[in-house]
C-alpha cells in the first residue's frame, strides 16, 4: 500500500505526465495523419474537440462521485480508459475511427484531473499547497513536450501510428498503482444526496471562483489553440522537418513551461500567505493566487502576439520561450485559487464544474476555430486569436484578484 504523501504525489505527477504526453502526440504527428487520411484542417482541429467534449461532459459526474466515494479507484478507471483509447487513435483507418477515439480519451482524463488535485490538497500542509501544486501541474509542461518529442521521433522511425502505440503502453500499468493508494483522510465530507445542478447554484454566485472560471476559459481557449497548432505553424511557416519541429518546441516547452510552473507555485504561495486574513483566510488566500495567475497571462498576450510576427524560426523559439515561462507561471496560482474559493465539502465538484466550463467556453473552440482561419486565410494569421485570449482571461482574472466587502 502507498502512503506517504510525498510518494503519493510523485506518483500522480507522472500519471499528469502521461495525461499530457498522450494528448499531445496528436499535435506531433498531425501533417502526417493528415497525408494519410486526407483531412482538412477542420477535422483535424474537430479531433481536439471531441476529445474536449468527452472530458467536459463527464467531468461534472466524476467530481460528484468523487465528493462521496473511494477517489483512488475512480483515478485508476481513468487512466486504464485513456490509454486504451490512446492505442486506439493508432488503428484509426479514417476521420471517424480518430474521432471516436479521441473523445474516449477525454472520457479517460476527466476522471483524473477531478480526483488527482482534490487528493493532492489533502495531502499538502496548508503553507506549502502552491508549491505542491506545482509541483503537480509542472508535469502539464514536461508531458506536452514529451508528447511533441516522442510523437516526432517515433513517428520520423516507424511512423505516426507506432507514437499512439508507444504513448499508450505505460499507463495500463501504472493505472494498477492508483489501488494501491491509501485515500487521504477528507477535511470535509460532501453533502449526501445533492445534484450537481444544487452544487453549480451553490458555486456560481462566488465572485472570486466565477471570475476565476471564466478568465479560465479565456486563458484555456488561448493555450489550447497554441498548444494544438504550434508544430503544423512552425512546420509550415519556417519549413522545418516535422522531428526537428516538435524536437525543439518540446525543449522549449520543457523549460519553458518547468520554470514557469515553479516560479508560479513559489510567488503564489507568497501572494497568498501575504492575503491571509484571519476571519476568511482562504477566500483571502485566493485572491492573491489569482492576482498571480492575472500577471501571468497579461504578460502572455503581447510575448504570443509577437511569436506570429517574426520571420524567422530562430526568432520564433526565442519569443516562444519567453512567452511559455509566462504563461505558465498561472498553472499552479489558478488551480489554488479555485480551490481555496469554495467550501471544503465542495472542492472535488468545484474542479469538476470549472474543467467543465473552461472547455466548454475554452479550447473546445480554438483548434476547429483556428483550423477554420488557417484554411480561408494562413495559419500565421489565425494564430492571432491566441492572444486575443490570453488577453481576456488576464482582465477576468484582475477583476476576481480585487477586494471586495463581501466574503465573496
């Protein structure tokens, strides 16, 4: 049996990992898919999407079973269906094959990305929970960017369906390893009973955790499209080969995104140890995370702008870099705030209901969207939208980060 917390959180850091590998290897050998199988870019961006719709649509239900069963077997269902799924995007003979499989993925990842943070909170002492988050969400970087570099590399030497193969594998494994986790002891038990919709009237009047989601959505449009399209753009706007392509926005996704995350944990946890008050101290807490996360993205939006300007590849990966530690820094700050902004018995729902709703208003849009612009226009001129979102979620983020008189 495992349980000791810092074991624990090593282990659902590499499952986060791995979430964010298998989502990304479709990024990585896109040109390819779309050779073979003959699609636009339309399809191609609707492949994120129903991946998105199966992970909001059922990441509400998650966080309600959540609130009141056995968190550990639920995460374990979750990452055996993803990986499942993932090896099924590598047999797709056609659009609908890829698609359906896609949204099974997302099926897979909403169970973890429920559960794992609620466990993680519980496990974290309360002045270090930023930085343990972090420590958490650091793997969203790392595991993108080895999505980028193992799709690119396994796709350059035995072809784009072997990176599905590959990026699927280890996950049926470590899925065995969540049962063996011993669940943490709850701070508060969810209300018995109560329907989702009771939990969506309880969470949505919150200032802070409503302007929270929605700067979310804005930010999670922006990074989605990015994330989604940055290989095709560099492999059509500079003429890289695909390897070389991924290879090196992976490295800079890597440090990037690694040094972002962490910086982001440490000056979140000052911001909030500052904000502390002792009549609400984490409604108080909260606002200093999301003050953190408003910098964040405000200095986003103008460094990705500029990534769509330059002419050149070197340019582009020297901005980009800049433009990763940035926004980044928001990874760990934002999932804080959101769970600091609620009552304790309604942590799991209140994660559930805000990967519902960044999706759903996010990145649900931004690849079909961006796909859509690339094929009427260039991809170098759809690329614009990204930080047209960064922008937004910064202003919603200032506006949840300001005091108010109401414990809000």
């Amino acid at each position: 049996m495992i349980r000791r917390p810092l074991v624990i959180l090593i282990l659902l850091t590499g499952l986060n990992l791995l979430n964010y590998l298998d989502r990304y290897v479709l990024s990585a050998v896109l040109p390819k898919i779309e050779a073979e199988l003959a699609l636009t870019k339309l399809v191609e961006g609707a492949a994120a999407t129903v991946f998105l719709v199966g992970y909001f649509a059922t990441s509400p239900m998650f966080g309600v079973m959540g609130d009141r069963g056995r968190r550990t077997r639920l995460m374990a269902l979750g990452v055996t269906v993803w990986s499942l799924a993932t090896l099924w995007s590598g047999l797709s003979a056609g659009k609908w094959s890829l698609l359906a499989s896609r949204a099974f993925v997302g099926i897979g990842e909403a169970s973890y990305a429920t559960i794992a943070p609620t466990i993680i909170d519980d496990l974290a002492p309360p002045e270090k929970r930023g930085r343990w988050l972090s420590v958490f969400y650091t793997a969203m970087p790392i595991g993108s960017a080895l999505g980028y570099l193992t799709g690119g590399a396994v796709e350059h030497a035995f072809g784009w369906r072997a990176a599905f193969f590959v990026a699927g594998g280890p996950g049926l494994l470590l899925a065995l390893l969540c049962l063996g986790v011993v669940e943490p002891e709850r701070r508060a038990v969810a209300k018995a009973k109560e329907p989702l919709l009771t939990a969506l009237r309880d969470l949505f009047p919150l200032r802070i955790y409503r302007r929270a989601v929605l700067g979310y959505a804005a930010y999670t449009f922006a990074i989605g499209g990015f994330a989604f399209w940055a290989p095709t753009f560099i492999y059509e706007s500079f003429h890289l080969d695909l390897k070389a392509a991924n290879f090196k926005f992976g490295i800079i996704t890597v440090i990037g995104g690694a040094i972002g995350t962490v910086v982001g944990g440490i000056l979140g946890d000052r911001a909030a140890k500052r904000d502390r008050g002792e009549l609400d101290p984490d409604r108080n807490a909260s606002l200093g995370y999301l003050r953190i996360a408003a910098w964040s993205a405000a200095l986003g939006a103008p460094l990705a702008a500029a990534c769509f300007i330059t002419s050149s590849a070197g340019l582009f990966f020297g901005v980009a870099l800049a433009c990763q530690i940035a926004l980044f820094v928001s990874n760990s700050p934002i999932n804080a705030a959101l769970l600091r902004s609620v009552p304790e018995e309604r942590r799991a729902s209140a994660m559930a209901l805000s990967i519902f709703a960044i999706h759903l208003f996010g990145d649900l849009w931004s690849p079909p969207l961006i796909g859509a612009l690339a094929d009427q226009f260039s991809m170098r001129a759809a690329m614009f939208t990204v930080s047209i979102g960064f922008a937004i979620g910064a202003i919603f983020w200032f506006g949840g980060g300001l005091r108010t008189r109401q414990p809000t």
